[in-house]
C-alpha cells in the first residue's frame, strides 16, 4: 500500500511516539538548557559565553547543578512532546479538510506549526516556570513542590501560569519555524528507500527545523526566562511582564546581542534536539504501523 493509501494511525500512537521522543531528547540535552537559562538571566553586557558558564557552573556548585530541576521538564516531555505531534497531526488534517488541498502545503505546514505550538504552551507554563526557578543561580528552594507551594502561597494558582503569554508566543514561533521548515527540507532531499535512509532524511530535517526555530523564538524564550525568573513584589509593575514592550526594553538597555542570550547552548540543544525528536517519533510511528498492520501500513 503507498503511502499517501494508508490510514492515518489513531491518536493514541501519535500521542506515545510523542512521549517517548520528549524524554529521550531532554535525558541527552539537559544541561544545555540550564547553561542556557543561565545565560539568559544575567542582565547587561554578558561576562560569560557558553564554556565560560558551564566551566563556572561545574567549578563552584558541583557538576550535579547541571541536572538541577531535570523532575519538573522530566514530567512535563512526555505530554508536552506529546501534545506536540498529536496537535500537529490535528491541525494539519483540520486544515487540510477546511481548505480542500488534498496534501499539505508549505504554508498550511507553517500554520498547522504554530497551532500546534500554541496549543502546546497551555500545557507548559507550569512545569517550565518550575524549572526557571531551580535553574537560577540563586535559587533557594529546596525542590520542585517547595517552588509549587511557595508560588501558590504568595501569588495564587494563577500564580503558576506567571509567563503565559511570553511562553505562547515562544512555542508559536518554534513549532512554526520547526514544522515549517521539516516540509521544505524533507521536499529539498533526495527521496531514499532504505529504512536507514528514511532516518537519515528525518533527523536532517529535524536538525534543521531545530535550528530554524531556535533562531526566530530565541528573543521571546529570553523574555520568558526574565519574567519566570523575577520575584513579583506587591505593588510593584514588573520590569518585564508582557513579551513585546519587553523585547523592546532588552533591545534598548542591553543592545540586540542580548535578545540571543544562551543562544549557542540553545541551538547546540535544539537542532540535533530537533532531530533526534523526528526520528524517534518517525521510528516509533513505523513501530506502532508495522504491529497494527494494513491498512496502516
């Protein structure tokens, strides 16, 4: 049966292939995210690049720190992964039925992305506000639930969802930039037969997709890390609290190098990060279709 014959396989595979691609990229990639969000938190002129933070990192809290708040995105992958390619898959074929194309295009890609990448962000905030506040140099919370309980206590259960908006408009422009660019490169590749071949076109084409989107969304994840990373003082307007004015304050005070702060560990995570997510989700997909049979495969 050719491909474009075969049934599209029912959510639950989508979802699980999703899951388990999360936790395999964030179990290889961690400690780039902390050396990242580092980065990002430190105002004014950066001291530091990427060898210097983690050297500094390692030598004076110890190379565990690099591992430090791994349980709250640890949590998080597996429905945020999955909530990814399920909603990507959603998208696209709800798209695909409202415009009548019979197979997806370059800009119905785009969009189906960015749906995808906003509908994963209502799930994230929590768990990646949780995770900024451990990464912080200097955090003082003893774990996860101590920044959970502390975060209600002072500021509600809405408290937890602090970064929603600058987090939205992060996951947006990735997945868009991410899923976008996987079409145009799968389309660019030559078409190989062999499964090795197959897995090969779709980490290249998740690398370069990774990479795509670490570039258009890396201003927007710095502002998500200043505003998940202050203290809110009662009484006091943040000096960063909704994304735009704030890319425009970041721009004026530190220059437009500072909007690509931690950019290096970020894009050294996220474009094989980005690979290694399509090719254990494709791999995991061909899994399920082989064990469920025609007409999915």
């Amino acid at each position: 049966m050719s491909t474009d014959q075969r049934k599209p396989l029912p959510f639950v595979a989508n979802f699980a292939a999703g899951a388990i691609a999360g936790v395999s990229e964030i179990l290889t990639f961690y400690p780039l995210d902390v050396v990242k969000t580092r980065m990002q938190l430190e105002t004014g002129k950066s001291t530091q690049g990427l060898v210097g933070t983690l050297r500094s990192i390692v030598k004076e809290e110890g190379a565990g720190r690099l591992y430090r708040g791994l349980v709250p995105p640890l949590l998080l992958e597996a429905p945020k992964r999955a909530v990814k390619f399920a909603a990507n898959d959603y998208w696209g074929k709800t798209y695909l039925n409202v415009t009548g194309e019979s197979k997806m295009t370059q800009s119905l890609s785009i969009l189906t992305g960015c749906s995808a990448g906003a509908t994963e962000s209502f799930v994230v905030v929590p768990f990646e506000l949780v995770k900024i506040k451990l990464q912080d140099k200097t955090s003082t919370y003893k774990g996860p639930m101590d920044v959970v309980k502390q975060v209600v206590r002072k500021d509600g259960l809405l408290g937890l969802y602090a970064g929603m908006e600058s987090t939205f408009w992060r996951h947006l422009w990735w997945n868009g930039g991410y899923f976008g660019c996987i079409f145009q490169v799968r389309e660019l590749l030559p078409k190989r037969e062999s499964q090795q071949g197959v897995l090969m076109n779709n980490f290249i084409s998740g690398a370069v997709g990774g990479f795509a989107g670490t570039v258009l969304n890396t201003p927007f994840d710095v502002v998500k890390s200043r505003i998940q990373g202050a203290e809110r003082v009662p009484g006091v307007i943040p000096k960063y609290n909704w994304t735009y004015p704030a890319l425009v304050t970041i721009f004026r005070e530190e220059g437009a190098a500072a909007l690509y702060k931690g950019f290096v560990p970020k894009v050294l995570r996220l474009a094989p990060g980005g690979g290694v997510l399509l090719l254990v989700v494709e791999f995991t997909l061909g899994v399920f279709r082989q064990a469920l049979g025609p007409p999915y495969i």
